[in-house]
C-alpha cells in the first residue's frame, strides 16, 4: 500500500462513497454541500489547502482518503476515510500510520489529533488500537457527540 496525491479518479470513487447526506456529515462535518457534484466535493474538501493522500493498492485501486494539517500544534488527521469494501482488512491502520509518518516531520511534532464521533464505535476502536487516547479539547467542539484523540510518538 502506498499513501499518493490524490487524482481525479480517486475523488470520482470517493464520491460513490457516501450515499446520503447522514453519511457525509459524519465523516466530512457539518460544512460539505449535499447533494454535491464535482466542484463542491473538490471545493469542501480544501485540497488546494490541505494536503491530501490516497491511500492505494499495490494495483492502484484507491483503498483509502485522509487529510493532515497543523491543529493545536499537532499534526490533526481529518477526513479519514476507507473504501466500503475495504474495511475490516486494517486498512485504517496503513492510512493512518502513513498519514502520520508524511505529517509529523513536515509540521515539526511528535503528536497527532483527530476527531471521531461516538457513535462511529469502530473507528473509536481503530484509533484506540493505534495508540490514539481521549483527551480534553480546549476549544469548542466542531460538532456536537464528537470525541477529540491525541496519539504522542514516543
């Protein structure tokens, strides 16, 4: 598996991804536009903001989606996201353990933070297993029944 700048291709397989405006709230927040179309996923996605990775097979089939950038003086993982027919094969773990390797040298940390909802039980768990611990955030959650994690490269 290898962690890639994200094409075209792989923002048209994404889209399929998200079959109803439920889902895409809980894995992109409250901000994204739905219905959406090419411009408004690429638009609220921020990818000329943020750096964005595909996650992909060695066959090149796109397995995976995330974003990093400086929250906090912490490298924050955002829009995590594993192909529908991928998941429960650690997936999670390869996008999240790349994702992790590329963002903290290049922000200058040693920590990393994202935000999960509570409900979202097995990525919870995914996290946790990837050494992910709850923590307090000091600023106003961005959506409500969110849980705020920190993981410290030791």
């Amino acid at each position: 598996m290898e962690l890639i700048k994200v094409t075209e291709s792989h923002l048209q397989s994404m889209m399929e991804w998200f079959p109803d405006q439920q889902t895409l709230k809980d894995w992109a927040g409250p901000g994204f536009r739905y219905p959406y179309d090419e411009m408004t996923f690429r638009e609220d996605l921020n990818l000329d903001q943020l750096v964005s990775r595909a996650l992909v097979s060695d066959g090149g089939e796109l397995l995976g989606f995330g974003q990093f950038y400086s929250r906090l003086g912490r490298c924050h993982l955002g829009r995590l996201v594993v192909n529908p027919g991928c998941r429960g094969q650690g997936v999670v773990d390869e996008l999240i353990n790349q994702l992790a390797a590329l963002g903290m040298p290049a922000l200058q940390t040693t920590e990393c933070s994202l935000f999960v909802l509570q409900h979202n039980r097995a990525a919870v768990h995914a996290y946790q297993r990837n050494g992910f611990e709850q923590a307090d955030y000091p600023e106003q959650s961005p959506m409500d029944n969110c849980i705020y994690m920190v993981k410290t490269e030791r």
